[in-house]
C-alpha cells in the first residue's frame, strides 16, 4: 500500500491544573479547538490512529505492509516477520526536488528478541537458537507517487535512530546504541552507537550514492542530531547519564576532520556554561568516558534535538527539576543559547509550566518527552514517550530565557501499546509527519495530520 497526505497543521490545548499552562485555543493561521485530554482506555485504530482536533483528518503516508525492514527466524529456519519501527524523519530540504522525498530511520537491531524462536533471553549469539535478517536501514517515501523503498541497510547498524538533512544536501544518521553488540569494522574500536552521513544520487534522491562513518562525532548512543548556521553539528548521548555535545568541523560541511566539544555547565545544570574539548582519540572509543574525563554536565536521558534560531532545545526523557538525582523523573526540555556564552535554561517541565500526568486518575499531563519539531508557527511541538503518547506544543517564543508561559495538548495516541516518533514539519508548513512504533496491532506506520480547511 502507497498512500500519502498533505494538508494544514497548528496548534491546540488541553486542560490542566498547572497554574498558567492552560492555553485555550491554537495561534497563528489556522487556530483550532482543542482535544479535551490523553486517549486513555482507547482502542488502536490503523486508520485514525490519533485523538486530534475538530476540522482536522489523518491518513497513513506508508506502514509495515509497503517494506520488509525486519525478519527474525529462528534456527529452525522458520521466518517471523516483525515491526519495522520507523523512527525519525525528515525530507529533502534543498534543491530542485525539495520536500518531494521523505526519509526515515528503523530502529531496529539485528539480536532484537523474538519469542517465537522458544528462548528465555535476550540473545547475544546464534547459540540462543536466533538469527536476524537485515539490520538498521534508512528509508524513502516519494511523496508525489507514493513508491516507497529502502535506501540503505547493513547488518551491523543497530537501531538506527537520529536523521537530519544537512545544509550541504546529505543525510545524517546515527545508531542508538549505549553498549555497541557489533561494531563498524572500520571502526571498531568504538563501543557505542555511531553516525553516518549519506550521499544521494544526484539524478535520483531515492538512491544512494555513498555512506560513510563519521566517527569523530563521537562514539554515543546517538538519538538527536541538529546542525546550526556555522556548520557545527550538535549531537546526545542518551543516557541516565547523557550529556549534549558539538562538533565543529575543520572545514564547513567535511565532517572528516574537526573537535568534539562536551556541553559543561558553570554550576549545576542551569546558567552560563562552556563547550569544553574532548580527547578526539577517546571521543572515538567513548565520548562519554572524553566527556566525563572535562567534567561535562549529565542530564537524564537526552534524547532528540531541535533548534530554534539560535536556541538548541533539548529533550530529556526521565529529567526531574526539583530533584536532579533522579534518573526516574516526568522527563523536562532544556534550552541552551548559543553563541560566544551559552547559556543554559529549562523551557518545560511537568509541576512548573506544563501539567503532571496521573495515569491511575486519568488526569493529562506531560511525561518522558521524547522527539521535537520546530512548528511553522516557530513553537516547539513535542511528542512522549509514553502510553498515551500525547503530542504538546509549547510557546517558546516567548519564555524570555525561562520558562515557557504556556503548553498545549494537540493531539493524543489511542493504541495502548505504541508512541509516537519522528514529528516533522517539510517543505508544506501545513503538514505534520508522525511515526508510530510497538503498534499492538504489529502494524507500524507514518501519518499525516491535515486541517482539511487548510488553503480556503
């Protein structure tokens, strides 16, 4: 099945009983009326997978019956098709063809577990009775006809995560991977994840022409990956113990050559800070042993990255403000300022500017924020990591160095099984893309959201 949407997209609100993080309608072009709460105690549906507002409609862009991502079979040769758990995406921002394709990466790992094959663990060698077919993979959409293949995938690329369109026309790629199962071979030293840049083939954006490691961005269990004005590349370790780092090339656009910088913060995890240099040849075995080696500040699980003019915001899964310690928190973004003297502030977080979920009660809150997109509108919308997965938009534009004055509900995921990834706003500034991973129904899929008043 081929299918594809474009349409309009923006904002909504939801009730709350955080003090001034109530926002009762949507701003901007096409403003809306708002879902009333999380979809608790709903049943998945492929065709309308999401709670959205009033006027809104959503259609399946491609799910796990257009690829053949991922097989397992155990070693009695018997075949398991299983999710291709579409990650991040992102289409092509530039050139002639630009927002016609749209890629995604497939979080899927070659010794993933699968109960068919009869053991009681997560296998580690073909001896637990396991073999996988496959390994992480990119693929492509062409949203103008629908035809959808996968672009490039190795058997040593476990789960493949982070995806940014560069300013100089490739793709950007990582692994998330804190423990690295099995290592590039030109490469292997590393023990973590590592990022990849892609090349298309000029005359045809749904082939590649060439994919190269870039170890020197560091050896992390990569998710988010964002690029500023410069050329400098910033990229996450996620972790319970995860700090965000910058790469700055030695030539703009080359990421062959250049230093790896940790993220260090004065005091504490708030206010001015420094990116500190990294050891370049332990930065490529661990950049998080470089990183802890200069002190670099750790937060909880940094996931996804988005930058905003000149802010860098981050998503920190279990991050909990009132109490750093602890690696079991709501989850929390951060913004860092950059320029000469960055500076570091939080921007979100459940209890201060955005309501506290309390699943036992069915009250809608935000928890264990996960990937971020930077809205047509300029605010930040965010997706959890959490059942329900719900979508929030945040006003940004207007924290003032602090925090957010408001944060809205948009949008909420019915299936009790899945959460939402990969949100992104193309070419269309009307279109929103949402993956959706772990469907109950096995079934994965990429959606778009569309105001179907959009254009009148």
């Amino acid at each position: 099945m081929k299918r594809i949407v474009l349409g309009a997209l923006l904002i909504a609100a939801a009730s709350t009983t955080v003090a001034g993080a109530l926002s009762g309608r949507g701003t901007g072009p096409h403003p809306f009326s708002p879902i009333a709460g999380s979809a608790y105690n709903q049943t998945a549906d492929l065709t309308a997978p999401f709670v959205i507002p009033s006027g809104y409609t959503q259609k399946v862009v491609s799910d796990d019956t257009d690829l053949d991502i991922y097989n397992s079979r155990c070693a009695s040769g018997t075949t398991n098709p299983d999710s291709d758990w579409p990650d991040m995406t992102v289409s092509n921002e530039s050139g002639r063809q630009r927002g016609r394709y749209l890629y995604r990466t497939h979080e899927v790992r070659p010794f993933l577990w699968d109960v068919a094959c009869g053991a009681s663990g997560l296998p580690q060698s073909a001896k637990d009775g396991f073999v996988a077919d496959g390994g992480g993979a990119l693929s492509v959409i062409d949203t103008k006809t629908g035809e959808t293949k996968v672009l490039t995938q190795r058997g040593d690329w476990e789960a493949l995560d982070g995806l940014v369109w560069t300013p100089w026309g490739t793709l950007l790629f990582a692994e998330e991977a804190i423990a690295a199962d099995l290592p590039d071979p030109r490469v292997p030293q590393a023990t973590s994840g590592l990022l990849y840049e892609l090349k298309l083939n000029k005359r045809n954006p749904m082939k590649a022409r060439s994919v190269k490691v870039r170890p020197m961005l560091g050896s992390l269990s990569h998710e988010g990956i964002e690029i500023d004005a410069r050329g400098n590349v910033y990229v996450i370790d996620e972790d319970r113990r995860g700090s965000i780092y910058r790469f700055v090339p030695t030539r703009r656009g080359d990421l062959s050559a250049g230093q790896l910088q940790v993220l260090k913060v004065d005091a504490g995890k708030t206010g001015t800070a420094t990116w500190v240099d990294l050891d370049m040849a332990q930065a490529q075995i661990s950049a998080r042993v470089a990183a802890a080696a200069v002190g670099g500040t750790e937060f909880c699980r940094p996931e996804d990255l988005e930058r905003i003019g000149q802010t860098l915001y981050a998503a920190l899964t279990c991050e909990d403000v009132t109490n750093p310690a602890n690696t079991s928190g709501p989850g929390a973004i951060v913004a860092v300022t950059l320029g000469s003297t960055p500076t570091v502030h939080y921007a979100v977080a459940p209890g201060v500017n955005a309501p506290q979920e309390n699943k036992a009660l069915g009250i809608t809150g935000l928890r264990a924020v996960d990937n971020l997109a930077n809205g047509p509108d300029g605010k930040l919308w965010i997706v959890e990591d959490n059942v329900p997965a719900d979508i929030w938009v945040a006003d940004v534009n207007a924290n003032h160095g602090g925090y957010a004055p408001a944060i809205s509900l948009f949008a909420s995921l019915k299936d009790p099984g899945a959460e939402g990834t990969g949100i992104y706003f193309g070419r269309d500034p009307h279109t929103l893309f949402v993956n959706t991973q772990h469907s109950v129904t096995g079934n994965d899929g990429t959606y778009a959201i569309t105001n179907r008043r959009a254009g009148r």
